[in-house]
C-alpha cells in the first residue's frame, strides 16, 4: 500500500514539475528551441574567446604541451615518439623524422595598470616539407593527429561542427 501511494506521489510531482517548467517557459516550436541553444552554443563561444585572449603565453604552451601528450597517450604511447622543447617551441621526434609545434603571439606589458595585453596567437606545425598555421589548438591537434597517423589528408569537421566553430554565420 505504501509503495503506491509513493509511486503516484512520485508520478503527481513530475506531472507538477512538467507543468512548471511549461508555465515558466511557455510552449516552445522545436526550431524555437534550438535557436535558443545555439544562442547560449554562441555565447559560451564568444566567453571562451575573451578567456582565451587572458591566456598568457605560458600557460597556453602548457596546453599545447599536455594536448600533445594526451595525443601520444590516447595513441597507446607509441614506441620512439619522445617530446622535448620548452617556451614556445615544441619538438616531437617520430621514427619517421621530426615535427616541430610553435605559438606565435605577441604580449604587451602596460606599465600603469600592471596588465598584459595578448596578441592574436598563430599555432605553426612544421615538418617533413610542410608548414601549416592554425589560428585555434584544435586545428592543430587534428592536423598533428592526422600527420602522425599516416593520413594524407586531415578529414574535414561535420558541416554544422565546421559552420560554428569556424565562426562563419
């Protein structure tokens, strides 16, 4: 007896959480809906731009470093791959030969507030002949994992991924 009266109290509260959740939001179309959420999508894009125009050049080598790693790692850390470098350069040695992995990006210290300013930041990826720029890390990692696998080609993103994040609207 108790376990109905908990299964219907339990079925008469999601009924009343689903009514309030219509009333505070109103009834919404489906192409309503995902307006709104690629509008938050875009909004948390443009926050993640202004964050990573905070990122001093250091820490974002530290990325670069441990995105490079987690690669190798998620490769089953191959034999006679060994990464070395500091600063802004990056050396990962293949048997196969070598890439180099490079930030670019210009820092300006204001002196009267004690802040610094960041530039827009280039990633370089060269080796084997081939010099590519990437404006984003991901770029570079797809690339990078691409190269490293063999690939002639990088397989471009799905075109609603492609669309968004090249920020083309």
């Amino acid at each position: 007896m108790i376990l109905e009266w908990a299964a219907a109290g339990a079925v008469i509260l999601a009924g009343l959480i689903f009514c309030l959740r219509i009333m505070r939001r109103g009834i919404t179309t489906l192409d309503q809906d995902r307006d709104q959420y690629l509008e938050r999508i875009r909004a948390g894009e443009r926050q993640l731009d202004e964050d990573r125009k905070n990122i001093s050049l250091d820490e974002q080598c530290c990325v670069l470093r441990a995105a490079v790693e987690d690669l190798l790692r998620l490769a089953g850390d191959p034999p006679g791959h060994e990464l070395s470098g500091k600063g802004t350069r990056l050396v990962l040695r293949t048997p196969a030969g070598e890439w180099r992995l490079e930030l670019s990006m210009r820092e300006r210290s204001l002196r009267g507030t004690r802040k610094v300013l960041h530039g827009r930041s280039r990633w370089l990826l060269s080796g084997f002949g081939r010099d590519e720029t990437f404006d984003d890390l991901a770029g570079l990692m797809r690339s990078l994992n691409a190269h490293l696998r063999g690939d002639e080609m990088v397989t471009p993103e799905p075109a609603h991924l492609a669309r968004r994040l090249s920020h083309q609207r």
